[in-house]
C-alpha cells in the first residue's frame, strides 16, 4: 500500500523539448545573460525609484482620459468621467457630477458611443524651446513644403519610432525591464496597492477634476499633423483668438468680456453673450485651487470651442456697420489680441511648443496656453518652467520617460559618464 501510496510523488523524467531547451540556454550563455541584464535592472531601480511616502501623481495624471457624454440627445449639460489608466488600462474611473470613484465600465456603453466624445492622454513627445516664420505657399490650396512641414511637427524625429519599439520589445523580454520593474513595483502605478493610496488621499478627487479639465482646455489648441495650408491658416487662427481670450478671461481688470457680452445680447445674440460669460466663469473657477470643479465648468469649454470653430470669430454677424464705430470695435479688439484673422496672410509665426502624441496622431500645442499655471498639466511644468532644458533633445527625453521609462536612468547615467569624459574647450 505504501509504495502505491507514494507512486505518484514520483519525479517523471521532463519532456525533451524542456531538456533541450534548457541545454540550449546553459550552452549558449542566454541565462547568464538574462540574470545580468535582471541583476541591472534591480540595481537601477532601487537608486532611482521614489521614496517610500513618495506617490506617483506624475503618471496618474500623464495617462489621464477623459469622456463627455449625454444621457440622451436633449440633455443641454454632458456628463464628463475621468479614466485613470496603468500600463495602458484603465482601472479607475472618477465621476464629476457624483464626485466618486468606480471600477471601470466593461463592455459597450450605447450612450456613450452614440453622444461621447473621448479625449485620450496627450503623450509628451518633446518640446521645440524655438519659434519661425511659417511661409505660406502661393496658393492656400497647395500643401505646406516638406521642409516646413518637418519644422512644424518635428516629423524628423521619427527615426525614434523605430527606437521606441526595439526597447519596447527588448525591454518586456530582457531580464534588465524585469528586474527594474521588481525593483519599482512597490512605487508603481501599476500596483493595486498604490493606485489604492493616492486613490485614498486628502482633495485627489478635486485634483483629478482639475486635471481633467486642462485636458479638455488644450483638445481646441492640438494642432495635429495639418500639411494643408488654407486649413492650418485657419486652425491657427482660431487657435489664436481661443488663446488670447482664455489669458483675458484670466484677468479682465477692464470688464472687455462683461461689456462685450451686453453688446452682443443688446444686438440680438443672446446665446452667444451666455456662451462666453460660461467659459470666462469656468476659467475664473478653474484658476482657483480649492474650487472643486464640475460638470458644466467642462462643459463650458466645449460649447466656447465649438462656437469659435462654427463661427470663426463670436462677433460675425455682430460687428458695428462701417463708420466710426466699426473702427473703435476692431481697434479694441486688436488691443487684446482679439481681431478676426486676415484670410491672405502669408506669414504665420510658430513660436515654442510642445511635441506631444494623441493616439496615433503626431502634432504640437503652442506655449502661450500652457505656460499659463491654470492651463498647464501636471507632467508638463518641467518642461514650462525650463527645469528640462536642450532644444530638439528634448525629444529624446520625452521619448525615453514615455514607453520606455525603465531605459531612461540608464540613458542620463550614460550621458553624464560621456560628459565627464568629453574634454572642455
């Protein structure tokens, strides 16, 4: 009986593909290798990960989304919910209206796909600290020049596509990304434990309501990929006007917006004064920390954004008829920066901007908006504040804290050992 008993604790000899596999990675050093490269990877992740009350709003607020939905078509207000995503998913959701986490929606939610709108996290791709004159093409028919073109997007900093998803591979494969990820596991997102913490701490919700909305506020000014030139002129004009009066609406000590606003409703556009005293009480909120904001002061941005996109300026069809007045009006709006785009320019300045990746969608945000501290997100300061500093460089900077974080203490140690050793003039 005993011996039956025990029979099955039998060691069985492996199958051979076990065997051969195994001959192969001793013979071929692979093991060795690997435990190296997981040696490395633990080695660097304990000198550079965060200290033990140190959490990780960085990326919860980078990988941050956003959706606006209605109930149903007649709603006048839309519903916004915050999406907090780790490694590419999403395990929490905020609600606005209900100030409330929940575990994420599975499955297709019909309201949302028939009335939602969905604003992905804006990946930091790098920063261009110069500006230039965009020369417009004869014809605005006609595509921007290719030269032009790689100017405005960067698109030369492509070859990095190919970098990013070699170390991307190399990386969830090598033993040097598993050790940096078991060395920082206990201060990643990624961990339930700590998406529990700073889930759990004092005002995150207002925090994240916060961030959310300076997502929404810079979806009118992503300019993204545009090689035609009639529609570029055009964005870039909206763009500018959406710009110029979000920085007055900031500070109008001269009451512009509550005077403009009378005037348009004395002159029968009603909806349009409501629509801009929404967006300017939305920014005045929004510029004050403590103030917890809401559905509508979302909402606000859409309905502003959407009027200037249909309209091209709020005043068509509001402006004084020729004459003395006419010339007052457009003068004071030129004092703010608010005059209607000319439709034959032929020089259009670009100044400094943010390289950053909706999607699959390559393009840049202009520094006027968020180099304002109530419009710029939270991961993007170092880079307002010139704490990240180098030009074009930078873009390998962003590329590197992008998909391939864990490569990035590796790439500055690299740095520094070749600048220790580069002789100085």
């Amino acid at each position: 009986m005993g011996k039956k008993r025990f029979s099955f604790f039998k060691k069985k000899p492996a199958p051979a593909w076990v065997r051969k596999l195994g001959r192969f990675l001793i013979q071929s050093q692979l093991l060795t290798v690997f435990l190296t490269l997981c040696t490395l990877g633990i080695w660097v992740g304990l000198k550079t990960r965060p200290g033990v009350t140190s959490l990780p709003y960085d990326q919860l607020f980078e990988n941050l989304g956003v959706i606006s939905y209605r109930d149903s078509p007649s709603d006048s207000i839309a519903h916004f919910v915050v999406q907090l995503s780790a490694a590419g998913h999403v395990f929490r959701e905020y609600d606005i209206d209900t100030r409330t986490f929940r575990d994420p929606m599975r499955g297709r939610d019909y309201r949302r796909s028939i009335s939602g709108t969905h604003y992905p996290p804006l990946q930091i791709r790098g920063h261009m600290d110069r500006g230039f004159w965009l020369e417009m093409p004869d014809s605005m028919l006609r595509s921007l020049l290719p030269e032009q073109f790689n100017e405005l997007y960067q698109t030369t900093l492509g070859y990095m596509k190919p970098v990013s998803i070699v170390t991307s591979v190399l990386g969830t494969l090598s033993g040097y990304s598993v050790g940096y990820r078991i060395a920082t596991w206990s201060r990643s997102l990624a961990n339930p434990r700590v998406q529990e913490r700073i889930l759990s701490g004092p005002h995150i919700g207002r925090m994240v309501a916060r961030e959310a909305w300076r997502r929404v506020l810079l979806e009118p000014v992503l300019m993204g990929n545009e090689s035609e030139a009639s529609r570029f002129a055009a964005l870039h004009g909206t763009q500018r006007l959406y710009t110029n009066f979000f920085k007055l609406a900031l500070n109008d000590s001269d009451g512009f917006i509550r005077h403009e606003a009378e005037r348009l409703d004395s002159t029968g556009h009603a909806s349009v004064a409501r629509t801009m005293l929404g967006f300017r009480s939305a920014v005045v909120r929004a510029a004050t920390d403590s103030v917890h904001l809401e559905s509508l002061d979302f909402a606000e941005i859409e309905n502003w954004a959407s009027l200037l996109d249909r309209r091209g300026h709020w005043a068509a069809g509001a402006i004084p008829p020729r004459g003395e007045e006419r010339m007052k009006y457009l003068g004071t709006l030129a004092w703010y920066g608010l005059e209607p785009a000319a439709n034959d320019e032929r020089r259009i300045w670009v100044g400094p901007r943010m390289l950053v990746r909706e999607g699959d969608t390559e393009g840049f945000v202009a520094d006027d908006l968020p180099s304002l501290p109530a419009g710029c997100p939270t991961a993007w300061k170092p880079w307002m504040t010139g704490q990240i500093t180098g030009g074009a460089g930078n873009a390998w900077t962003g590329q590197w804290l992008g998909s391939s974080r864990e490569f990035a203490p590796v790439f500055e140690m690299a740095r520094g050992i070749a600048g220790h050793f580069t002789p100085h003039p």
